[in-house]
C-alpha cells in the first residue's frame, strides 16, 4: 500500500501563486507515476499534471505554461507550482500515484485551493 499526504493549499488572489508538495510513504517501488487532479463542486476529477518516473511531463491544456510538476530525487515527494493562479483554479486537489500516468490508483486526501478575483 502507498500512503500519500498533501499540503500547500490555501487562499490566494488572482494572479498569485502557491505551491502543492505530496509525500508518499509505504510501498513506493511500486510507484512509477506521480500526478495532480483537481475537482470544482459540480464538475467532475481532471487530470491537471503528471511526471513520470523518467521525467516526462503531462500537462492540462488550462494550466500549461502557468503549473510546473516536478518530483524530488527519491521520487517519493513531487510538487505542483502554481502560477498566474485564475479564480477557475478553484477546487480541491488531489495527490496520485501509480503505475502509470493513465493508471494513478492511490490517492491523497486532497488541500483545498481557492483564488479570489
């Protein structure tokens, strides 16, 4: 089993930025993939980023060139940088890991973000 915990949430204004850290803790040899989904109230969980074990980066088309995902040498902490932060950015974010970036089956409990306007 892989436990995952999140921090780096809170209220920021428009334009502003905050940075997310995971750490993930047990079993992580089994953890190939890392990534970040977010859930506004009545929308449905969207793949925001993902880093692979290698390196190689996924980004949502809303956030590319503002969010960076990076992942420490040990691969077991990864971080969300967020920048030009937009009141759309509002929601709940969610840490993942997993085989892959298509398959991220363990989750955190999620820290919450909210940009004012």
């Amino acid at each position: 089993q892989v436990q995952l915990v999140e921090s780096g949430g809170g209220l920021v204004q428009a334009g502003g930025s905050l940075r997310l850290s995971c750490v993930a803790s047990g079993t992580i040899y089994s953890i190939n993939a890392m990534g970040w989904y977010r859930q506004a109230p009545g929308r449905e969980r969207e793949l925001v980023a993902a880093i692979s074990s290698g390196g190689t980066t996924y980004y949502a088309d809303s956030v590319r060139g503002r969010f960076t995902i990076s992942r420490t040498n040990g691969k077991n902490t990864q971080y969300l940088q967020m920048n030009s932060l937009k009141p759309e950015d509002t929601a709940m974010y969610y840490c993942a890991a997993g085989l892959s970036m298509v398959a991220m089956n363990y989750w955190g409990q999620g820290t919450q973000v909210t940009v004012s306007s």
